[in-house]
C-alpha cells in the first residue's frame, strides 16, 4: 500500500458506543439532518418554522412530515426572517421550538436573535455551515459562522453554541440545545456543517428516558397575583407563563423592567444588561464540553471540532500508532467559548494546533485564552473541500520544523 | 348610548392633553376652552349623549356619567 | 371598557391628539362589545408609534420588531389557533419593512386581526414619509416633497388573499368600533386601514397643523363607498368593507385538517 494513499485502511475510531445487535435501542442509518430532526423531536419539539436552503432543508422536509406525527405543527414560512419570529411567538405559547437554516438564512435572522436574547426566550436555531461568505458554496462545506454566532446580532449578549462531529453526538448535542434553551431562557444555536448533514451514519437511537430533558419551567404564581415575567429564582432560572395563560404581561425588545415594561431608568438597565451577559458567560465552565483524546502526555494538542475532528482524530490515532505524542481536544460547545478547558489542555504543549475549515475563528481564540500565544498553530482548508488528515500532517510537520 | 340623559360629564385632568377634538367635534358646543387649552365642561344640559367626544378622545380623559334610567 | 387599559402607564406617550389614542379607544369599546376575555387575547405588535399600543392594553402583549408583528403572530396562531390575535401595525410597519409578510399572511388567510393605523408617516422616528404618503407630500427626507405613489392597502390586501378588508378613519368614531369588531369575529385575515392624524409630523408639514384640522380633512375627504357621495366625488377615499368572504379556508384550519387527513391515509 502506498504510504501517501489516503485510501488505505482507517484504524478503528471510537466515536461513540459500541453498536451490537444487542445494544438497546433501534440503529438506523441516516443522515445527520435526519438525526437532528429526529433529535429534536425527542427533546419534545412542538413548532418548527422554517425556509429551506441548502444544506438543511431536509431538516424542515422531515419535520413537516413527523411534527403533525406527534401532535405538532409545521410551517413554511416566507423567509428567515419570519422563520425566527414564528417560532419566538410559539415559545411564548410555552412549545418548545426549533427553525434551521444555513450561512445567508442565519445572517437574516440577526435582528430576530437578538430579540430572543433580549426577551430570554427559549429556542433552538440550526445553522448547517456552508461555504461563504455570502453565496458561497451552496453544497459544500465550511466553517465560517462561528463568529457570526457569537457577534452576529448587535449589542452586548451572550449566546450558547454548541457543535458535533459525528451522527451520535449531533442527537445528544441537539437534545443538550433544547435543555440549555430551558435552563438558561436563551436562544441556543446549534452549528454543524454540510458534510456531517448530508452524510449517513450509524445512529443508535436513544430509547425514551436515556437521555435527560429539560421541561418549560412555569410559574408557580397563582392567577390574580402579581406575576414578574423576568424575576429570576434564587437557582438563576426565570420562571414562564404561557401566552393564553393566567397571567398577563408584556415582551419587549427594548430594556425592561420584570413586568416586561420598558424602561430607560439607568439602575434596571444596568442590570439588565449584566443579567443577559452574566447568566450565560458566567457558566462557561458548566455550559463547556468536549471530548478529550489521548491528552496524558500529548506533546502536540490538537483542537478541533465538527466534521475536521474527524480527520484530527486519524492523525492522533495514526501518530500514536508511530511512538508519536500527540493528542487531541473535540469541542462540543463553541460558546460561550470554553477558555478554561481550553488553557487547561494547552498547557505545557509544545504546540498546539488548531483544525478548522475557516481563516482561523476558533484559532484565534485558542490563541487568547492560552499562555503561550506563540505555541498555537492554525491548519485549515477553505476552498470547499474537506480537510484530510494528509492536510494537517503537512502542517503538523512544518510545525515540527520538518518542512512537507 | 345616545339619547339617554346624562347625569355629568367627567374630564380627568391628569390624562387630558389638551388637543381641542372634544371641543371642536362637539355637535353641541357643550364644552368651552380657556386660553391655555384647558376644557370646560360649560354646558353639560345641551349633551345629546351622542359619545363622540367619549370616542374620539385619544386620552380616555372623557366619561359620560348616565342618569338612573326611570321605570 | 377601561378595565382593558394598563391605567398605571397613563396619560399615554401619543402626542396631544394623535389618532392613535381613538383607534385604541375604539378597539377597546369593540372588545367589551364581543365580551372578551383577556386572557384569551393576545396582541402583538411592531415598533413605531402605533406598536406602543401595545403597552397600554391588559392582555397578553408582545412588542416585536419593525415589520414583522404579522410573522410573530403567525407562530402565536399556529400554536394557540384559538386565542384572538390583535396585530395594530403602521403604516410603514404593515407595508414597508413588514410588506412581505403582510401579503404572506393575507394570502394563508391565518386568523389574524391587523388594524393598520395609517398616519402616512413615520412618527416615532421624526417624520420620515411613508410608503402610504402619497404624492406631493412633505417630511423630513422628501423636502421637495415627495415623487412616492402611496400603495392602496386595501387593494393590496384584498389582492393578497385576506378575507375581510374595511377602511375607516378616526373622525368616523362609530364605524371604527364596528368595522374592528366584525374583523376581530371574522375568521381570516382581516385588515383594517385606520387614517389616523399624525398632527406632529404629518399634519404640521402638510398645512393642517392641529388634530382638528386634520380631523376635518378624513371627514370631507372621505366617503362612504357605494354612497352617492362617493360616486359624485370619485377623488375622494372610500370608506366601508371592501372584503367580507367567509368561504376561503382559514389556514390554521385547514392545515389541521389536512395532517389529520394525511395521517388517516396512511393506516
């Protein structure tokens, strides 16, 4: 075998449980469009709104079919615009929600992201990267919306993003999504991108009660008492009241009081502003996670997420394999960024190396929350096709002073 | 409703803003205003209880108070 | 009838006599006229000065963003299709940034209640003209006055799909109250264009400076359509409904219909 083929036999990756005819649960083969889908569906998805574009539409083809399935509704609306605010009106009837788009859909939905950060409404939106910046590449893949997620919507606030690198971990991840839009009364973006949309793969199917779900906390206030829609527990969490419920109050976009009412008082705008940042960046640690390969004694760290883990995951394999020391760290959550994960993997590394199919979004924040800024190195792809474990071994060896 | 005998006519002067519709549409000239705008309700027996000063003031800040209608 | 008020917001932030407080008035009298419960109201509106409306009445109220109240209320409607949803939009809110989804919701012909309160400017925003200005108007950013055709909102409805379509004005005090009322009990999309004066902006820049004078202009240059007045006067606005159809298929409906139908096919 050609040591330079790319077709020679993959070592055998753990991603996930052992499949056996006789794990519990149904296996299927489907594609991750699919899974988040049907994922969502688990967590108790009852409205989803959407446009289609590629590459999520199917996620909106299924859904139509399998949401009136199970007591749902579905619609298609005129644009994505109108996608995120329908499913923000049907949170507040206390459903929980979901739309999906891609790059040019999730720039429409700016202005409506951050009404929902604004009046803490639980919803889960989907961006299946493509490549862009704008048109882009329509049916290829990239990873060029980590920062939009994070900035994309003007003002201060904080988001919660989370990714998935293969079918396994993209149900759980989008079960995690619709827990944290409970938790943390967030919009909660769930980002993977094309090739792990359109591929098909094992997927074991949760049975029911296998993974936890995070119900629409409601009030416990009585009808004719005093309801404060943004009062929160001593727990962090702000009770709901279902539109069409006992309780009557307002939701805004301008800053509010805990009524819901609008207000330019500088004390309950100050405030405010603290709640929306603090309630999500304060818990980075808690909202962080990853998946940790081989770190004891990595010389080199890799870092990597979505479909690139992948190939990330077969060097570190291979390298080992070869008396190589080298390790790599999947992020599954994106933001609030895990910093502390982050420094801690990277510290006492000789390099660290990290594996997007972007001009460097994560890099660059790797590069602020270690030590050692120096020591952190970028290898990527962006000309629409996905990045093979030759394509970081080259950089890894440039790194290593090696030349390729 | 028109056509009932009103008992009085109630201005709340903490929402009237003083914009002249009452006294202007007013089929009746029931009401008279001081030179800073301020309504008088000056002659509360000519009210027909037709309510368009009721409806068309943006403030709310007109009630038509009905008499007890008789048996 | 104040019951429905948010009396602790009052007096309200609307300039001394801005129609809008009369449009608010009247949706109120109709709402105690259909004996509404106010929990089974919700109102969702955009931003500008007619989406302040909002604020001031005791139901469930969601204040949204410019233009897109009628895609807000469409996910409130799917999932809740039997709560009453009043959408109060202006005119540039309904028919500017809000245009496409204005003629979307028409067309589903969902059960909504848009009253369109129709000042033919922004206010909130210091006087900017508005795609229902027309021509010859001045504001702020047509100081030559404008070039603009103004759309007909209740052509542009009715040839989007909606089923009840009327037009009013704040002079016409009693026909507002009954044309929100028969629209709020249509089910469908029902529209109703309110002309309401915007003395502030509008009306001092266009030679009727008071809400008066303003007030007098919807009265003598309107009609009732089908009125002798009106056929006399073909220059004049009508005034009346426009659209009364009661046989095309409410979408929330008819979808419901439809995967229960869908899925009895399938066993």
């Amino acid at each position: 075998m050609s040591s330079h083929s790319e077709t020679r036999r993959l070592a055998r990756i753990d991603i996930g449980p052992a499949v056996t005819k006789d794990a519990p649960g149904t296996v299927r083969f489907v594609q991750g469009n699919e899974v988040c889908a049907e994922a969502a569906l688990y967590a108790g998805l009852g409205f989803f709104a959407g446009y289609p574009i590629t590459p999520s539409s199917e996620i909106a083809e299924i859904l139509a079919r399998r949401l009136p399935e199970q007591g749902g509704s579905f619609i298609q609306m005129e644009d994505e615009i109108s996608s995120l605010a329908a499913i923000i009106g049907a949170s507040l009837t206390g459903k929980k929600v979901m739309t999906a788009t891609s790059g040019p859909g999730f720039s429409l939905m700016q202005e409506a992201l951050g009404f929902a950060v604004m009046a803490e409404i639980p919803c889960v939106i989907v961006d299946v990267m493509r490549g862009g910046p704008s048109t882009g590449l329509p049916t290829q893949a990239g990873q060029g919306d980590i920062n939009q997620v994070r900035w994309g919507t003007h003002g201060d606030h904080a988001i919660i993003a989370l990714t998935a690198s293969n079918h396994q971990n993209l149900f759980e991840v989008t079960v995690r999504a619709f827990n944290l839009a409970e938790t943390y009364r967030s919009p909660v973006v769930v980002l993977f991108d094309e090739l792990l949309a359109h591929m098909r793969e094992r997927l074991r199917v949760p049975e029911p009660g296998e993974l936890e779900l995070v119900g629409r906390l409601r009030t416990s206030v009585p009808q004719g008492i005093d309801y404060h829609p943004y009062l929160a527990r001593e727990d962090g969490r702000l009770p709901m009241s279902d539109f069409g419920g006992v309780h009557r109050f307002n939701v805004t976009g301008l800053y509010h009081d805990m009524w819901g009412f609008p207000s330019t008082d500088p004390a309950v705008v100050d405030d405010l502003a603290h709640h929306l940042h603090d309630k999500i960046e304060l818990q980075a640690d808690q909202i962080a996670a990853g998946r940790r390969y081989a770190l004891e004694d990595a010389e080199i760290l890799l870092i990597s997420y979505g479909t690139p883990a992948r190939s990330a995951l077969q060097v570190v394999h291979e390298a080992r394999q070869n008396g190589q020391r080298l390790g790599l760290l999947e992020l599954q959550t994106l933001w609030p960024f895990p910093g502390r994960m982050v420094q801690e993997a990277c510290r006492d590394r000789e390099a660290v190396i990290v594996v997007e199919m972007n001009m460097g979004q994560i890099f660059h924040q790797v590069q602020a929350a270690v030590d050692e800024r120096r020591s952190v190195f970028l290898a990527n792809r962006v000309d629409g096709r996905f990045i093979t474990p030759r394509d970081i071994r080259r950089i890894l060896r440039i790194v290593e002073g090696q030349g390729v | 409703m028109a056509g009932r005998s009103i008992e009085s006519i109630e201005i709340r002067r903490d929402w009237c803003k003083r914009c002249g519709i009452c006294t202007a549409m007013c089929p009746r000239t029931v009401f008279d205003e001081e030179t800073d705008g301020t309504v008088v309700v000056a002659r509360p027996e000519d009210c027909i209880a037709c309510e368009i000063c009721e409806r068309m003031c943006p403030d709310f800040a007109i009630t038509l108070y009905y008499a007890e209608a008789t048996a | 009838m104040e019951t429905y008020l948010r009396k602790r917001f009052m007096p309200h932030i609307w300039c001394p006599g801005c129609g809008h407080g009369t449009v608010l008035n009247g949706l109120l009298r109709s709402v105690e006229e259909l004996g509404l419960d106010r929990n089974e109201i919700v109102m969702v509106s955009g931003i500008g000065c007619s989406a302040r409306i909002s604020g001031y009445v005791d139901f469930h109220t969601l204040h949204t963003l410019h233009g897109r109240a009628l895609a807000f209320a469409t996910g409130v409607k799917m999932s809740r299709p039997e709560l009453h949803i009043i959408v109060p939009m202006g005119d540039g809110d309904a028919l500017a940034i809000g245009g496409n989804h204005f003629i979307h919701a028409a067309r589903r012909n969902i059960d909504l209640t848009v009253l369109i309160l129709n000042n033919r400017i922004y206010g909130m925003t210091g006087g900017q003209f508005s795609p229902l200005s027309g021509c010859g108007v001045e504001a702020t950013t047509a100081p030559y006055s404008t070039v603009d055709p103004a759309f007909d909102a209740v052509e542009l409805a009715r040839a989007a799909g909606a089923t009840f379509v009327a037009r009013t004005t704040t002079y016409h005090v009693h026909e507002l109250q009954q044309f929100v009322t028969r629209a709020i009990r249509h089910r469908g999309f029902s529209v109703v264009e309110i002309l309401s004066q915007c003395p502030t902006h509008f009306g001092r820049r266009n030679g009727a400076p008071t809400a008066v004078e303003m007030l007098s202009i919807f009265k003598e240059e309107t009609a009732k359509v089908g009125s002798r007045v009106a056929e006399e006067n073909p220059e004049r606005i009508t005034r009346g409904v426009f659209v009364e159809d009661t046989v095309k298929p409410e979408y929330c409906t008819a979808y419901a219909e439809r995967v229960q139908a869908g899925r009895g096919d399938r066993r």
